[in-house]
C-alpha cells in the first residue's frame, strides 16, 4: 500500500519537473521561464522527495530526504530571487508584450 | 530495477536534456544561468533515486550538499550579472 | 540564550545527519556545534527566542499545510499555462506595499510570493515590494494587487513574526 503511493507521489513529482523543463524552453523570456522553472522544479523534486521518505519509512534515508526537502524549499526561492534582480539590473529586458513595469519606472526616478 | 524506475530515470533525464538545451541556446547570459540553476535541482532528484537503486543512504548525502552548493554557485552567478564583477 | 538555540539547533541538526548514536559521533557533534556557533553565532542578528513562543508556534504550524495548498495550486496554474498551445500568459512587474516591519517576515513573505500562483519577487526596497506576475489583474490599482498577491500571507505572517 505505501509502495502505492510512494510511486503515485514520485510520478507526480517527475511529471512537474517534466513540465517545468518544457515552460523553460517554451516562455518568451527570463522572468517568465523564472516563474515556470523554478515553481514546478521546486515542487518536482519535494513530491520525489516526500516518495523517497513514503517508500523507506523513517530511518537515515528518509530523515535525510526530509532535511534536504526543508533545504530545497528554502533556498530555491531566494536563488530566483537573485536572478530576477540580477537579470534585471543587467538590463535583459522583459517580454515585448508585458503589461507593466513598475520597478523599471521607480529605478528610473532614483538616477 | 523496476520498470517504473526506468521510466522516472528516463524522465528526468528528458528534463535535463531541455535545461542543457536552454543553457546551449539561450540568447542572454541570465538565460544560460537558470539554466544551470534548474540543472542543479533535478540533480537532487538523481541522487534521491541512486540512493533508492542501491539502497545506500550516502547518495541522499550527496543531494543535500548538492543543493546547498549550487544555491551559493547561483548566488555568485546572479552578483555577477548585477554587478559585472564579484568584488563585494 | 541566543547561542544556545543556535547550539541547540545545530546539534539536532549533526544527529538528524548522521542518525547514530555512538559515544563518538555525539562528542564530534558537541565540539562542532559550539566551533561553529562561537565562529559564525554573529551572523543571526534577529531576536530568535521570540519564535519559541507558543502562539507564535501554532500559527507557524498552521502557515505551513496553508503554503503547501498554495504552492499546489501555483504549480497546477503554472503546468496550465505551459501546456496549452496559446500560452494565456501576460506578464508584467508590479509594485504594492506591505504592512509587515520585520526584516525575517520580509525575507518569509517575498519566498511565499515567489512559491505562489504565477508570481516572482523581483527586488525589496524599504516596504515596497516589486513582484514579477505572469497575468497582471486590475492594472494600475497598486493596492488590489497588493491584496490579490500578498494579503492572505501578510495576516498568518504578521502574527508569526510582529
């Protein structure tokens, strides 16, 4: 039975991860590929993470799983964030048909 | 080995196949670099199903240093592009 | 009291990582634990007690099965948008203000935004949070967006960490 889900859990996982490597290629532009890659890579790798942890039950490869889960969900945010910004001040610009851009604006006000 | 196993190993190395075809292709330099930031996370994944394959739990050492090595190497990558140097 | 949660910390974290214990691992554990804490303790200038209280802690325990629902909802909205042929995206960087002081509930509320339905946290400057969304709504009114993206957060977090 957690044989079961274990393999449900790790399927869904490597399906997002599949799918967040196909946004990567398919977006338009650096922000956008960001978003796809980063939320559903991030996602993939937890579920493949929490099936390890189903299918070896609590002993040092499933604590491990657990603490390298907590680790992925932290850091992966902040490495997009310093993307972002870092992409952004190099001056890649956004998509051509983007709606918006406040923060070009305010870094525009401050020179 | 599992049939199903090979199916998730064929999988993601399909995903990384796509990262490796962004970090050849991508236009700009910031491109290249999410590139290998995604390429740093599905390996994580690799490692989780090494250790499963040989029942060895050193592999899942691997990944949790893997993971924390390739958020600093970002880190670096992104103060680079801001920056253009890596003084401060 | 800082450095012995630090200690604390660090020391439950060697035991969860090497899942033994023999007399040597633990005395291996203890010494670099306290290297580490008395080389680096610096580093965290936050007040870190203030989390060990008990309202503190139970709103942190129901902030985290509340991001994993958001985080699921991000992904299945984000697969959607990849999948279908058209690619209903429409993109844009937008700006609000937040109502949160600390600087660990910043760090905490711009990580939930970027994990949460189609937004990224480009920059922070003072309260001004400057967020990338790949299907702006409600152009030019600053203060719905801010609601639309950050509201249901900034409440758990405010009482998390204010």
């Amino acid at each position: 039975m957690s044989d079961t889900i274990a393999h449900i859990l790790i399927s869904i996982g490597v399906l997002f991860d599949l799918l967040g490597c196909v946004g990567l290629v398919r977006l338009p532009d650096v922000y956008n590929r960001l978003q796809a890659a980063t939320k559903c890579v991030t996602l993939g790798t937890c579920m493949i993470l929490i099936g390890v942890l189903v299918l070896v039950g609590f002993n040092a490869l499933g604590i491990k799983a657990v603490i390298c889960m907590v680790f992925v969900l932290l850091t992966s945010p902040t490495s997009a964030h310093a993307l972002a910004r870092g992409s952004h001040k190099a001056g890649v610009p956004l998509w051509p048909d983007s709606v918006t851009d406040k923060y070009k604006e305010r870094k525009g006000a401050e020179k | 080995m599992s049939t199903l196993m090979q199916i998730y190993i064929c999988a993601l190395s399909v995903s990384a196949f796509l990262c490796l075809y962004r970090i050849g292709m991508g236009p700009t330099p910031p491109d290249r670099t999410v590139g290998i930031d995604i390429l740093g996370t599905l390996v994580v994944g690799f490692c989780a199903f090494m250790s499963i394959l040989t029942g060895k739990d050193f592999y899942m050492n691997i990944g949790i240093s893997w993971a924390l090595l390739s958020f600093v190497g970002t880190l670096a990558l992104a103060k680079f592009l801001e920056r253009r140097s890596l003084d401060e | 009291m800082k450095s012995t949660i630090q200690f604390i910390i660090l020391f439950a974290l060697w035991l969860l990582l090497t899942w033994s214990v023999q007399l040597a691992d633990i005395i291996a554990g203890i010494v670099i634990s306290i290297l580490a804490v008395a080389l680096m303790g610096d580093i965290f200038t936050g007040k870190m007690y203030r989390i060990l209280n008990p309202i503190r802690l139970f709103w942190m325990v129901v902030y985290i099965p509340y991001l994993f629902l958001y985080i699921i909802l991000a992904n299945l909205d984000v697969a959607y948008r990849v999948i279908n042929p058209a690619m209903p995206i429409r993109p844009g960087i937008v700006r609000f203000k937040t109502n949160l002081k600390s600087e660990i509930g910043k760090t905490f509320l711009a990580n939930s935004i970027t994990l949460t339905p189609g937004t990224l946290t480009v920059d922070i400057i003072g309260d001004e949070f400057f967020v990338h969304w790949i299907n702006v709504r409600c152009d030019g009114d600053s203060e719905k967006q801010g609601e639309i993206i950050a509201g249901k957060f900034e409440r758990i977090l405010g009482r998390i960490f204010e």
